[in-house]
C-alpha cells in the first residue's frame, strides 16, 4: 500500500518536472497585473478575451500549461495537500495551519450531514433523473436548511430590492468604468445584509461555502446510491473529505490509495479561472442572489458536453472505438465529418492541460493494476497519439483534463453518470472562493449583445399575417 502511495507522489513529481521542462515558469507581470478600469481588450464572441474582474483565487497560463491556486502551482498541491487544505487556501487566500485546518474539518463534518435536504430530496424520483439535475435540485434544497428566505418573515424588504425600472437603464452605452455600479441597489448596499436574525448574511458568508462545500459531496453520494436503489448513508466523521465522499456513495470505507487518488482528483478540479461554470455563478452572485442559487447556476452551465459533461463522452467514445487498431480509422471519419472529439482541446490551453499531465500517468498505474481497464487504456493512448499527433502541432489541441479523469473514475468503480457530479464535488470550492471574492466588490454583470436586428416594422394585424 505504501508502495503505491510512493508510487504516486514519484508519479507526482515526474509530472511537475516534465512541466517544468517544457515550459518556463518565469511570472508574466503583462498578464498579471492591476486593473485601471475602463480597461481596452480585444474581445471575441462569448467574451473570450474580456476581462470582467480583479482576482487572488487562480491563475491558468494557457499558452505555458501552468495552473495556479493562490501562487502554488497545482503540482505541488497535488504532491503535498488534501482537498480540505486546497479548499481552505481557496476561501482563505493561505493554507490552513494544523488548528486552523482542524477546526474547519470539523465544520465540514458538521455541514456534511444535511439531513433535511435529503430528506426533502428522496421525495422525488431521483432515480429517474438525470444526475445533475438532481445535484441542482438537491443544491436548491439545501438553501432551506440553512436560510429562511423562501418563508415569508424572510423575504427581502423594499431595502434592497431592484428598481423597478431596472432593466429599462440604456445599457447600450460605452462602459463608463466607474467605480460604483451602473445599476444601483435602491439602498446602494453593495453585499447582502442580514434580514432576519442574520440569515441572510449566513447566507453569503464564509460559512455558507463551507456548508456548500461539504453538502455537495453528500448530496451527490447520496444521489449516486439513490440511483442504484440504495438509501443515502450517513457521512463518517472520522474520514476526511475525499474518503468520505467515497464512502458516503459505496457504503465502504476507500483505502489510502482510493482516497489518495480521490484527494488529488478533487484538487485537480477545485478551481479553474472564469470558466463558463464559474462565469454562471457569479453572474447569479452579483445580483446579489444568494450563494446557493449561485452554486445552482455553476452546476447548471457544468452540465453541458462542451464543459464538465466530457469526460462522460470520453468514455462512450474509447467504448465506441473498442480496441485501439481501430483508432486511425475512427480519427480519418470523425475529424473528415467535422466532429470534435471529447477529451481534447479547450478554449484556454494551447499546451498541454496540466491535470491532464498528472491523470493520464495516474490512470496508467491505476490500468496496471487492473488488467479489465488496460484495453481502454491502451484504446486511450492511441487516441491521444492520433489526435495530439494530428492536431497537436497545427491547432494546439492536447488532451485536456476530462480525457482521463473518466478512466481514473472508473478504476474507482464509479459509474460514468457520476463524473459530472463529482466535478461539482469539487468544483464548488473554486465557485464559492470566486464568489465570496467578487461579493467583496460586487458590480452587476452586465456585458451587451450587438443589436443586427431591424427597424420601424409595422405590426400586422394578425388575420392578415401570411
Ligand atoms: N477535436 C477536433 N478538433 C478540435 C477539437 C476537438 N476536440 N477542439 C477544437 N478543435 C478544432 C476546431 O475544429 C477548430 O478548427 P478550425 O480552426 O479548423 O475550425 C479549432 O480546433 C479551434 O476550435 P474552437 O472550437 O474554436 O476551440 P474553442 O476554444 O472554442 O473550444 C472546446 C474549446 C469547446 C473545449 C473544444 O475544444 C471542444 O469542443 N472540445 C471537446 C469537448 C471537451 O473535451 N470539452 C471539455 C473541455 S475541458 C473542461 O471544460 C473541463
């Protein structure tokens, strides 16, 4: 057992030195730096390239493949961390000490048991339902154990509501890049204030993501053993996070190596700058709803093929392609029909994904080890080979990281309608750091669309429409 462990970290190591060699690791301040707004940048459709907001939480270089939490390279969290340690200096901008860190697990052992939501939840056909529309249901029903704001003594008064008038502000102007918001709160807060017995304030706070944080990960468990025809277990308080979340969706308690490879699984995906997930939660944020229905919104954009539901493909693809002698021929039909092939390519990296250079190695070992996953494995590496050799050169399309995460999960015996899931597990710490951060400074996003429409059309009776 402690071999593998070993095994592992040496896995870890060599990733973080292959990285290290194919790309410099020099800061690029033209990249890194204070904004003065109004800020001049080019921009592209879907706002690739704008830059919406000042952060501390993470930096992804793209062009050099380096993924950054709070300063420390994503390797030697990997190496050194667990996920409560990287959720921690997500939110709190350091890594815990050993009472800061045990005081915060102790609170995630308390948040993990969210026993009115499940309750609440096992009320639906979860069976029925599509993974993460549970997850999202679940989420929504997780904000009634924590807030009152859907009873009526908790709705916001007239103090903080919207003007009514608020959309109709002409927006189609030249940002301003004031310092104070554009739309203004009747009351001009710019965070949520305590409405009944500090609820609200609960709401948004710390304490919220941490409740989220750990609620995720039961919520999903649970949804995992609701779907198999098993009732939800209770969380373990002796296991930390990642064994727990094992435990809570088998019923059995993970080995050092499972929660290990758990551990660094969930590090890997806990925070990814303003990805389209990220981007929905604080969208929901900033109008000063509260954190819940924001985490609701990440799980929600997750959801998609071309953001967290990949990996799922990726595996429906290695299955489709059955062996990897037939990888050539699969490669010459897809890209000839235009396909885009799963697992590969993202609108940020142009090198090659740094999570995807710790699983691939990581799913290796794992495929070692279990000789049933080795033909999927090795279906998997011509792939990469195929794809990477093809269009590595030409368009930068590498592996990413959702190409072997599917592998690594399943080695974990988890089945692939879960692994979206499981990227909320870990993902809501990224969303609630980002959030809880923008909150400090809250500005209502509001980009604009370029109107291409027409003018002066005259309404037509409708007998006489054609
Ligand atoms: N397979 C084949 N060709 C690809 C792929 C791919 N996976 N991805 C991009 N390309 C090609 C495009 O066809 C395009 O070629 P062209 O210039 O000849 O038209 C070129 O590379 C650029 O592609 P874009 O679509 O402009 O790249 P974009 O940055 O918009 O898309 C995306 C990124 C959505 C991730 C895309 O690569 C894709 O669809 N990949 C497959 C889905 C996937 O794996 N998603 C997970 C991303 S990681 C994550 O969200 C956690």
């Amino acid at each position: 057992m402690q071999d593998t462990i070993g095994t592992i970290q040496n896995l870890l190591l060599e990733a973080y030195r292959r990285a290290r060699e194919e790309s410099s690791s020099e800061p690029e301040p033209e990249l890194t730096h204070e904004v003065q707004w109004p800020i001049a940048c080019t921009v592209g459709p879907g706002l690739e390239g704008a830059i919406a907001s000042e952060t501390k939480v993470g930096y992804v270089n793209g062009a050099r493949g380096w993924l950054i939490y709070r300063g420390y390279n994503i390797f030697d969290l990997c190496s050194y961390c667990t996920y409560e340690e990287v959720a921690y200096l997500l939110l709190h901008d350091r890594l815990p000490n050993a009472e800061e860190l045990s005081r915060f697990k102790k609170k995630l052992a308390r948040y993990r048991l969210v026993t009115k939501t499940l309750r609440l939840l096992m009320g639906f056909p979860v069976e029925e339902m599509n993974a993460m529309g549970a997850l999202r249901l679940g989420t929504n029903l997780m904000r009634q154990e924590f807030t009152i704001l859907d009873q009526e003594e908790g709705r916001r008064g007239p103090c903080n509501a919207i003007g009514s008038d608020e959309d109709s502000i002409p927006m189609e102007t030249k940002p301003r890049g004031e310092e104070h918001a554009i739309y203004e709160f009747m009351s001009g807060v710019k965070k949520a204030e305590p409405v009944v017995n500090g609820q609200l304030a609960e709401a948004c706070g710390i304490d919220a993501c941490y409740h989220l944080i750990a609620g995720v990960s039961t919520i999903t468990a649970a949804v995992a053993r609701l779907r198999r025809g098993h009732v939800p277990i209770e969380p373990d308080p002796e296991l930390g996070h990642a064994a727990n979340f094992l435990y809570m969706m088998t019923g059995r308690r993970p080995s050092p190596v499972e929660e290990r490879i758990m551990d660094i699984a969930l590090i890997l995906h806990a925070d990814h700058g303003m990805n389209a997930s990220t981007f929905a939660a604080m969208v929901v944020a900033s109008t000063l709803s509260d954190i819940y229905f924001s985490v609701g919104a990440g799980i929600a954009a997750l959801n998609g093929p071309l953001h967290g539901g990949a990996n799922e493909q990726v595996m429906k693809v290695l299955k489709q392609i059955g062996a990897s002698e037939n990888v050539p021929a699969w490669v010459d039909k897809t890209l000839a029909g235009g396909g885009k092939i799963a697992g590969f390519g993202h609108r940020v990296y142009k090198a090659y994904d740094p999570r995807a250079r710790i699983l691939g190695p990581l799913a290796a070992m794992l495929a070692d080890n279990r000789p049933e996953l080795q033909p999927m494995f090795e279906t998997a590496g011509k792939l990469e080979q195929e794809v990477a050799g093809r269009l590595g050169e030409q368009k930068k399309i590498f592996p990413n990281v959702d190409f072997y995460s599917g592998l690594v999960y399943s080695s974990l015996g988890i089945e692939p309608e879960m692994f979206t899931p499981i990227f909320a597990v870990s993902r809501v710490a990224g969303w609630t750091a980002r959030v809880h951060e923008y909150l400090q400074h809250n500005r209502i996003f509001r980009p604009r669309a370029m109107y291409t429409g027409s003018f002066n059309k005259e309404v037509i009776p409708i007998d006489k429409r054609s």
